[in-house]
C-alpha cells in the first residue's frame, strides 16, 4: 500500500446527475384555445378564434433534460503527471417544434414536443512535468 501512495498522489472520482426542465419562450398558453376581439357585431364586441397563434395542445410538456458526468482525476508521483478524464451524456427530449399548416386548415401554425436532442462524449487530459518540483 505504501508503493502505491508513493506513485499516486492524488485520486478523485466524480460524478453528477442533474435533471431539469424549460417552458419555451413565445406562447406559454399553447395548450388553450386562444381568442381575440375583433370588431364589433350588433354594437358588442365580437369574440372570434385566434387562428394565427395556432392549434391548441393539450399534451403540450415543458422541455426535459438530463445529464449524466463521470470523471477520474489522477495525479502521478508528486505532481510529475496528471491524468483527467471525463464522460458525459445529456439528453433533452419534447424541445417544441412548430409545424406549418396547410391553408385549408385555416391556423397557421401546430406546436409540438416532437424532437429530442442527444449530446455525448468523453474529454480526456494528460499533463506532465519534465522538471522536478
């Protein structure tokens, strides 16, 4: 065991887990159906469908994310060498997406949590001193 204290220096594991969420900017009310004022109709306001803001959701989400780091720091006989290593996965999935609307429909736009993003890698680290300490 002392063989081994004399060759590492120092040895640290790392790791994190984190889980978020994000309501997209824009329209925070996509799961509604939306209305709008739009003129007057025997001399009352007329109360009419907001085709333009698009169809509503009612299974809209917010926006999901997950992120995993692992890690090992590593340091070599008093500081000569120094390893580090990391890996990493971050998932994001039901990121909004708007679709276009044929014009017959009559709406210009469809919202949805239709696309997931992945991101994982690994960055790793070597770093020596030719000179002693």
């Amino acid at each position: 065991m002392k063989e081994i204290a004399k060759t590492v220096s120092f040895l640290k594991i790392r790791t994190s887990y984190g889980q978020s969420g994000n309501q997209p900017g824009g329209n925070a009310y996509g799961y509604y159906s939306r209305y709008m004022v739009s003129g007057t109709y025997g001399g009352a306001s007329a109360v009419t469908p907001n085709y333009a803001d698009g169809v509503a959701q009612k299974d809209l989400t917010w926006e999901a994310t997950k992120e995993v780091n692992l890690g090992l720091d590593l340091e070599l006989l008093k500081g000569r060498f120094f390893f580090s290593a990391d890996w990493y996965n971050k998932d994001i999935n039901g990121l909004y997406y708007t679709l276009a609307m044929p014009n017959t429909s009559g709406y210009d736009n469809y919202n949805t949590n239709a696309v997931g993003v992945r991101n994982r890698g690994y960055e790793l680290m070597l770093k020596a001193k030719y000179t002693a300490p």
